[in-house]
C-alpha cells in the first residue's frame, strides 16, 4: 500500500503550532499571575475586561513564540541543507527525505506538551526532552545514510553554525540589555 510522500509535511507546521499554543497558554497563565502580584492586573482589567485582557496575553504570546518556532525551523532547515550540500554524495535529495518522517517526533511533543498547561517549567522540559529525542533520531538516520567520517562533519558543523547563531544571539541580547541599563541609571 502505498501513501502520500506528501503526508507528513503538514507535521512541522501543527507542531509548531501547538507548542506555540501550549507555551503560549502556560506563559500567559505565569504572566497574569505575576501581573497581578506586582499590582498591574488590576490596573489593566480598569481597561479591558478578564477575558480580553488573557486573550490578549494569550495571542501575543502565541505570536511570539509562533515568529520564534518559525524562524528557528527555517535556520535549521537551511543549515541541514547546507551541511548535506558540503557532505552527502548524492544528486537526488534521498538522504533529506528519510529525514522527514522525524517531524512526527516534533508532532507528538507538541501534543504531549498540552498536558502540561499548568505549569510553564514542565512544558518547557517537554520542548527540550523532543529536541533531544529529535537529536538521537537525527544523529541515527545520517549515521545510516553516510560514512562515520561524513556524518562527523555534518554533525561538527552544523553544531559550530548553531553555536555562532546562539551566541551571537545572546551576545545582542546582553548588549540591548547593559544598553537599556545605562539609559535607566
């Protein structure tokens, strides 16, 4: 029986969504809850009713962490690309399709991390626990499509552009952040 190659691309896409979502509804269910302790919730309900007000919270933080989602995939899209094009020796792009069915991993994840709603700690260890899931299941597939030597290098460099990528990343953040500093001191 034969199924559709096509199946399994909608999968990146709903997973990232939920866990846009399920992030999203612990994030701004921690928010509300730090807003009122601060005394600024009560502030904001003055304008806007309960419910717009965590509606509100709930779609900026679904947008946030959709934005986030979205371009991290496309980065790791083009950097796996980019490590195949330096060292797989194939002309037919096999070796990236095998890769696909690892999006499920992401998938189920993304509906495992709704169970844990209540708590934006746990949902966050259930993001981490697929990624790395999703890392042993990438590391097992091309340790299969290449030689030991190939997968290394594949491996190496796509840990140094995520490595440059994070803390040039961080580095901007620690420079806006001592920037902001200054201007309030």
């Amino acid at each position: 029986m034969k199924t559709n190659v096509y199946l399994l691309s909608y999968a990146p896409l709903i997973g990232i969504i939920l866990f846009s979502m399920s992030l999203a509804i612990a994030t701004s269910e921690y928010v509300i809850e730090w807003l009122t302790r601060i005394g600024v919730y009560s502030e904001v309900i003055a304008l806007l009713s309960v419910q717009e007000t965590k509606v509100l919270v709930l779609v900026v933080f679904f947008t946030i962490y959709f934005m986030l989602f979205s371009a991290f995939k496309l980065v790791a899209d083009t950097f796996n690309q980019l490590g195949f094009a330096f060292f797989a020796r194939e002309t037919n792009g096999s070796s990236l399709h095998r890769l696909k069915p690892g999006a499920t991993i992401f998938l189920v994840g993304s509906g495992v991390s709704f169970l844990f709603l209540n708590s934006l700690l746990a949902a966050i260890a259930v993001l981490l626990g697929t990624f790395v899931l999703y890392l042993f299941y990438y590391i097992w597939q091309v340790s299969q499509l290449m030689s030991t030597f190939r997968a290394i290098g594949l491996l190496l460099i796509q840990a140094m552009m995520w490595a440059l990528l994070l803390s040039g990343l961080a580095w901007a953040l620690l420079r806006l952040f001592n920037s902001v500093g200054d201007i309030i001191l």
